[in-house]
C-alpha cells in the first residue's frame, strides 16, 4: 500500500524548509514501522536547492541564497508551476538505486504521454526526462538511508524559466529546459497532473522496486545510506 498526499499547491505552496522538515519526520516514521510508503506531491515557493557535488562556479551569478540538502547531484530550482514529488518508501533488498531512478524516469514519462507528449525519454549518462534529448523537462535527485527513499522528482508544469538563467541546472552547461505548459501551448497547472502521478506511480514504481507493503518491520541502522541521480 502507498499513500498519497497532496501538502500544498499554488497559492498554498511549502516552503522548502517546512517540506524538508515533513520529509524527515515521514522518513523517520517508515523507517520504525510507523507510517505507510507515501508521496508528497506540492509546489515550493521560489528556492535554490544544492546537492552535496555542486560546484561553486554553478551557484547564482547574482549571490541569491542556496539551501544545502542531502541529496544525490547538483544544484536546481524549485517553485510555482512546478509540480515536486517525495516518496518516501521503503526498497526492497538488495537496494538498487540506479533501477529505482530508472523506474522514476519511466513513471515520468509515462505521465507525459498521458498528456499527450510524444518523444520524451532518456539520455545516457544523465538522469531525469528530457524532450528532444536537450531539454530537460523533469529532474531527479534522490537520498536513500536505512532502505528508505528521500527527496524525489520535479516535472515542470507551468513554471517560467528565468530562475534558471542564474544557475547552471543540475552542473550541465549545455542542456536546456522546457516544461509541459511549452510542449503542448497550453497551460498545464500541477493540479492537473497530479492525479496522473497517482495512476501511473504503483504499478510503474512502488510496485517494481518497493519492499513487500506487509512488512513493516525496522531497517537496522547499519543499513544502506546512498544517494543518488543530479536533481
């Protein structure tokens, strides 16, 4: 069993601190036992996040505070239109994180095609969905600790794209950005999406690589700690 949480979208969007406090609070709760798998799904307010490898020539040109997390990849941007997903669930053993991140990609774009995006995939050496393999359109960066997953993805939906043109997203000087509002010229809300994320999430992700939902047992704390995939 997973559940899903809608916390905040537009004009009730999380600030990233008070997400990233209900995310360790969740995280903490599935790994004694206490809580079920479960995906926040939200929009942030405006927030430049760093992973642990960012580099200091990729931060703003312009000095704009960063919040440091403990994340896999390098430093993104979050904010309104941007629809950004934690699950927060236990993997089966052996942990695998690169089949976990695969499975993101393909719940992803998935999703996509749902909307009625054609060609969206992969590129090789470089994780998240891409449109035309330059474009980025949604971003992953993940943490596993004690077999449970943290952090997660972010699929642009309506958001501008300026904050970007200050940072080098996710340390590749030569990508580009698009979001789902651009492929299709319409605009696209989170909401909107969001029930999409639902369908598609199970069976494509929890499923595949989740452990058993009736095993609610604690994960020692000699278990895995990894990270894993830029954001």
């Amino acid at each position: 069993m997973i559940d899903y949480v809608v916390t905040g979208l537009s004009a009730n969007s999380v600030p990233y601190l008070s997400g990233l406090e209900r995310q360790r609070a969740l995280h903490a709760a599935v790994v004694e036992g206490r809580a079920p798998d479960t995906v926040l799904l939200l929009e942030h307010e405006s927030v430049y996040t760093a992973g642990k490898r960012t580099e200091p020539h990729e931060r703003p040109t312009d000095g704009t505070p960063v919040i440091e997390v403990d994340r896999g990849g390098k430093i993104t941007w979050h904010g309104p239109g941007q629809l950004v997903g934690y699950p927060i669930m236990r993997l089966a053993d052996p942990v695998d994180v690169v089949r976990y991140v695969r499975c993101l990609e393909e719940m992803l774009i998935a999703v996509l095609v749902d909307l009625g995006i054609e060609g969206a995939g992969r590129v090789d050496g470089r994780s998240g969905v891409w449109m035309r393999g330059t474009d980025k359109i949604a971003a992953i960066g993940i943490r596993v600790a004690q077999g449970v997953t943290m952090h997660g993805f972010a699929l642009n939906c309506s958001n501008a794209f300026d904050a970007y043109r200050a940072i080098v997203a996710c340390g590749l000087a030569d990508a580009g950005v698009t979001s789902v509002s651009r492929e299709l010229g319409r605009t696209v809300t989170p909401a909107e999406v969001t029930p999409l994320i639902e369908r598609h999430f199970s069976p494509l992700v929890h499923d595949p690589v989740g452990a058993s939902a009736l095993d609610l047992s604690p994960v020692s704390a000699s278990a895995h700690d990894r990270e894993g995939a830029p954001a």
